[in-house]
C-alpha cells in the first residue's frame, strides 16, 4: 500500500522496540524468526524482554521453517478498514518449532478453512509499508 492509501487507515504503524526489531528486520528479508531464551532455550512470540519460563534477560533467535497448522480462526466482517479486504480471515496457528503466530489468511476460501490445516507463514505489505506475516496454504509460497 502507498504512504497514500495508509493516510486513509486508523491502523497505527508498527511499535518497533528492541525487543522486537529483530523480527520485523527479518520480515523485511521474507524471513520468520522466532525469539529464544538463550539460557534455558524457550522458545516465545510475541518477543519480550524476559524468558516466561527463567526470566533470563538474554536470548538470541532462531530462524522458523515458515510451517505451522491452523489452530484456530476468525473471519471478521466489521469495522471495516481500507487496509484490508472483507471478510478478512485471521489465523492462530502452531509453527512447527513449538510457539504461536497470529497472521492473516490469503487466497484460501473461508469455507475451506479447518482446524489442523497445513499452512506456511509468507509475507504481505501491510498499511504503511509494513512488511508482515500473512498465512497461506502451504506449497503456495515462493
């Protein structure tokens, strides 16, 4: 989407921290990288500045396969944003290193969606420019 059309969505840019650059510098790159406690290994998203399970303040990355199944999701009619295209299916699916990711639903039906379906993480521009991750059904990603 161009600065343009964004001036026109009430979505807010991106919140970009030290905790999270990480990721979005990877989505950029149509890379998924997942944050990972480097003392005790748990893996976490979204990121945060502490492990949930040690606490421990330090962690590193690992870089995600972009292979998840659907673990559940919602198809949403209302509010309308121009950002977006209605209805507008969003994801909860389990990436296949253990953790959670929240995205959109491109090019598959939403009758066609099921629970345990196999999906892959790609990337869309999002309102403002954002590159995010966008849930697609898996062998359809380039």
């Amino acid at each position: 989407m161009s600065e343009t059309g964004s001036r026109h969505t009430a979505v807010p840019r991106l919140t970009v921290t030290d905790d999270n650059d990480f990721f979005f510098s990877a989505a950029k790159e149509g890379r998924l990288e997942i944050q990972r406690c480097a003392d005790c290994k748990t893996l976490r998203h979204p990121p945060a500045p502490a492990c949930p399970e040690c606490r421990s303040f330090s962690w590193d990355t690992v870089e995600s396969t972009r292979r998840c199944t659907l673990h559940s999701f919602t198809v949403i009619h209302h509010p309308k944003d121009p950002a977006f295209e209605y209805p507008l299916a969003v994801g909860l699916v389990d990436l296949e290193e253990g953790t959670r990711l929240v995205a959109d639903i491109a090019g598959i039906d939403h009758e066609e969606l099921e629970f345990g379906m196999e999906l892959e993480v790609a990337f869309s521009e999002h309102a403002h420019g954002e590159m995010l991750p966008q849930l697609r059904r898996r062998g359809s990603v380039q």
